[in-house]
C-alpha cells in the first residue's frame, strides 16, 4: 500500500510559467487556471517545517515534520466542482450531464440538490464522499498534469495554524471567531460565499467553520500518541475503512469549541441515512451538507506509479 510519505517526494511538476522548486528553495503561490472558469484555484505555498500538532483536548500535542506543499486559498466553490460533476461544463442545471458518467470516475449527477438551496457560484461545494473528492483531484490531474490531493491531517493543522500554538489562530478568545469563521452563532444554519471571513495569517480563508473539510486520513483517536516524545516525519494514518475518516475545521453548524485549529472529528454513516440506494452511494452524502473540500499540491509530488495508486484505489463498499 502507498504511504503518504512518498506522495510529498520526488520530481515536481510544473505549470505555466516555468519554474523548478526544491524542497529547499523558496516557492510561490499560484492560480491553477481551469477552462469554463473565470477565476482559477488560488493556491498558496508554504514552505515545511516542524510544529506543535494537537491540543490537551484532542491531543497529546507532538512535534510534527511536514515537507512544503501548496494549498487551496479557499474550499473549492460549486462552480468548480460541478465542472468534475458534469463534465458538459453545463453547469446551469443540476441532475443534466453529458450522458458520460460512469459512476467510477466522475459521479453520476446526484439525486438530489447537493446545494441543498443554500447557495451555488462562489459557496463551498459540499455533501461529496471522501472518494469522490479525491476523484476531483484526479480529474484536476487530468486536465492539468498537476498533482492534487486531499491534506494530511498533519498538513491541514499545520496550514490552519500559520505559525500559531494558540486555540485559534488568532489566540485563545472563542467570541473573536466572529470574525473568522462562519459557524453556529452567526451562520444563520447555512453555508456562505467562500473568503467573506477574514483569512489567517498565511493568507489562508474558511479554515474554520463555512464547510467542514476532508483529509486523506483515518480517523484513529489515539493515533497520534504513539509519537510522543518523537518527532513525527510526514504521519498519516492511512484509510482502511469506509468510517471513520478525518474531518477537520468544524462547518457552520458547529458551536466555536468545535472549530479550534486542534479539534478532530470522523465522518459517520448517519450521513447517508436518506440515501436510497442499495447499497448506498460511494459519491454523495445526502445528509451531511456541511462537508467540503479543500486540496493541496505537495512542491515534490510522486512518480507516475504513486499517483495512480493514490486515484485509483477502489472505492470501500458501503451498507
């Protein structure tokens, strides 16, 4: 089985304009342009380094190594991910495409408004399966040459606290998330249009609240105790189970002690409990219109055989 630690080394892929980053040098952030869409994916860099992970909470904290990598300047927006939904780029309608859907690697269209009326052009896209987020990734891939992927949960603590070992990012003062998020005190109980909130102090927006964001990795309570006393290079506890994966940020629903940079929670097959398929769908969540994506580039992405791994793993069979 690939271990994520590989996926973060190697030769890096480029996009236009020409550049060649080491995991040493300095690297630079970055559109990812995308036909059909007339702002690109923002994606800013940051450089690895060692950090504290975790809380007294959701912890023990541990010293953490991660290499440099890109991240999503936002969630992915619905008129980015309905390009991967319905291939067409007829995005005006849900439920048409292009007749092309296999099922396999592009979903078929849902049954139902994944919207869920709260808001389209410029909302988190949200309600997907972890798999199916990593099939955008793939697609992004395609169309791109570029290696996408869902963060490790190391590499999303890292890039939500942008230097911080505070609770927030911000400091300790739950009452200042106001200003920072979108969740349960002043969401109004719906998602809101990406980057309204003020960003981090890397330049990073909706990291807490707005949608709920997948990483790549299980959720394993006590995962990150067998590190203590270390420093741990790259973790990640790799996915062997359809549940419990690791979900990270809190959404608009959450109250602000659920959205601190250390808080950790799994997904949970209640969210398909209106999904009428037998068996249920490995593409959507009907009942959980909170979960969303944001995607990452690591500077020096794997060789051809580790990428393929990482796409085309087969989807784990729900009940």
């Amino acid at each position: 089985m690939m271990k994520m630690k590989i996926v973060s080394v190697f030769v890096v892929l480029i996009i236009a304009p020409f550049f060649i980053y080491s995991q040493q040098a300095n690297v630079k952030s970055y559109t990812q342009e995308l036909r059909n869409v007339s702002k690109g994916i923002d994606m800013i860099a940051l450089q690895g380094g060692i950090f504290k992970m975790g809380d007294v909470k959701n912890g023990p904290p541990i010293q953490v190594k991660v290499d440099a990598f890109w991240i999503g300047k936002y969630e992915i927006p619905w008129d980015v991910y309905e390009l991967f939904v319905y291939e067409s780029g007829d995005v005006t309608k849900q439920g048409k495409s292009d007749g092309k859907a296999d099922a396999v690697t592009r979903p078929s269209p849902p049954y139902l408004d994944m919207t869920f009326g709260m808001g389209k052009t410029g909302f988190p896209a949200v309600g997907m399966t972890q798999y199916n987020a990593i099939q955008f990734c793939k697609w992004l891939y395609l169309r791109t040459g570029v290696f996408y992927r869902l963060p490790t949960e190391a590499e999303w603590e890292y890039a939500c606290r942008a230097g911080t070992k505070s609770s927030y990012f911000f400091g300790d003062a739950a009452p200042d998330l106001e200003k920072y998020a979108w969740y349960s005190k002043n969401s109004d109980g719906k998602t809101h249009p990406i980057g309204t909130k003020e960003a981090n102090g890397w330049g990073i927006y909706d990291m807490y609240g707005n949608a709920a964001e997948w990483t790549y990795d299980q959720y394993i309570p006590d995962f990150y105790a067998r590190f203590k006393g270390k420093i741990a290079d790259n973790p990640v506890a790799l996915p062997e189970k359809l549940y419990p994966i690791s979900v990270r940020g809190g959404s608009f629903k959450d109250p602000a002690t659920e959205l601190t940079s250390g808080t950790r929670s799994g997904s949970d097959p209640a969210w398909k409990v209106m999904d009428p398929q037998i068996p249920k769908s490995n593409w959507w969540f009907p009942d959980a219109p909170f979960i969303g994506v944001r995607i990452v580039r690591p500077v020096v992405p794997p060789e051809k055989k580790e990428i393929d791994l990482y796409y085309n793993r087969k989807p784990i069979g729900d009940y």
